[in-house]
C-alpha cells in the first residue's frame, strides 16, 4: 500500500470558490481520508481518463470534518481528483500497489 499526501489549491469561478487537489493516477481501488477544521463540508470525487478532463462520480454534502471512504471499481490507469466547498486541513489517498 502507498500513501499520499493530497494538496489542494483554491480556484476560483465567478463568485464560487472551492479547493481542488492535483490528479493522481490510480493503480486500482484507494481510500480516501480528509479531515476539516469545520463542518459542512461538500466533498466530489471526480474521475478520468487523460488527467484533463474529469467528471463527478461520487458526491457527499454537509460532510462533518472528517470524511473517510474507499473509492471502488477505479480503472488501474485511471485519474481521480477532489473538489471541496472548504479546504481541508489534510487529505490522504491509500493505494494498492
């Protein structure tokens, strides 16, 4: 198993601020753990194939400061990345190897 550090970075779009972690390249199922100062907190697991182009696959709202799943089903190859409503004090991603 390889664990990684996420760093998220905030962008912005018109008046929607939100906080979006580099691509990682998958080798296969990962867990994902974030942990937050405050609550309602609005996580999306976004999902690709050519780390440019992602769309949504797993969406959770009003999480509390942690979240903490298993992504399953990810292609080895494949591209995931994060999208927050609040930055995250520290994120993690677990991988198979």
């Amino acid at each position: 198993m390889a664990l990684q550090n996420l760093d998220f970075k905030q962008k912005v779009s018109g008046d929607y601020v939100h906080y979006e972690s580099e691509p990682v390249q998958l080798t296969g199922d990962c867990g994902i753990q974030l942990l937050f100062k405050g609550d309602k907190n609005d996580v999306t697991v976004l999902s690709g194939m050519d780390g440019e182009n992602f769309a949504g696959s797993h969406y959770e709202f009003n999480v509390g400061n942690l979240f903490s799943k298993p992504v399953r089903g990810i292609i080895p190859g494949m591209y995931i990345k994060i999208s927050t409503n609040n930055e995250p004090a520290s994120g993690h991603i677990l991988m198979s190897e």
